[in-house]
C-alpha cells in the first residue's frame, strides 16, 4: 500500500512538472506580452476610426491571448486530480499551482473585461456617430 502510495506520487511529480513547462510558457507571455498588450489598450483614442482600428488590433491580440488562456486552464483541469491525494509531499506543488491559477484567472478576467470595455465603447462612439448625422441632417434641412 505503501508503494502504491508513493508510485502515485511519484506520477503525480511527474505530470506536474508536464503541466509546470505549460505554465511557464502561459505565465512568462502573460508578463512579457500580454500584461504590456493590455495596458497600451486602456487609453483608447478619441475617434469612431482609431476605435475600431484599436478594436480590430485587439481581436488579434484577443485571439493568442484567449488560446493561451485556454491552455492553462487545461492545464489546470490535467491537475484536478490532485485534490484526491493528500500527500504531505505534494503541498509545495499545489501552492505553486494556485499561485499559476491565480496569475492565470487575473490575467483572463481582464482580457475579458478589456474585451467587453471596448466592444462597449465602439457602439458607444457608433451611437453618437448616428446621433451626429442625424444633428447634421437636420440643421440641413432647417437650412434650406
């Protein structure tokens, strides 16, 4: 019983270090490029024009970030197993597990939100754009 118990382990060390390569992969682009990406998209630009261009740049950006998103959180699924075992000997591994989900689940809920801002502000600006027009028309036709 015993060994079994340490065999376990033993699979279990292994598979995280699989899964450990995964998150520094996820966790060295989300500080290296994705935390950067983000914050040049806060300030968003004045006009309906630079809005959507920022909008369009940010689709791109959107989709490696969500496919890495994507690949931690499997990553993290892979890893459910662990809360079965209560091994002494896997605790450093599951702290280090929860601060790489952390880091993940932080990065994520703010390409989401970021996502949702600027979607938001685009009909926004294309409201105002309309309402604009129609300003314009009208003062045309009270002009003429």
């Amino acid at each position: 019983m015993l060994s079994n118990k340490r065999i376990q382990e033993l699979e279990l060390v292994m598979e995280f270090e699989k899964v450990q390569e995964c998150f520094k992969e996820v966790s060295s682009w989300i500080e290296n490029v994705g935390r950067k990406r983000l914050k040049e998209t806060i300030n968003l630009d004045d006009s309906l024009e630079m809005l959507l261009q920022a909008q369009k740049q940010f689709k791109e950006f959107d989709l490696v970030a969500s496919e890495y998103c994507k690949r931690g959180q499997e990553a993290l699924k892979k890893m459910n197993q662990w809360e079965d075992f209560s091994f002494v000997d896997v605790h450093s591994y599951r702290v280090k597990l929860q601060t790489y989900g952390d880091q993940l689940e932080e990065f994520c809920t703010q390409l989401d939100e970021m996502r949702h801002r600027i979607c938001e502000t685009v009909r926004l600006y294309e409201f105002f754009d309309k309402v604009r027009q129609g300003i314009c028309c009208t003062e045309k036709g009270v002009k003429s």
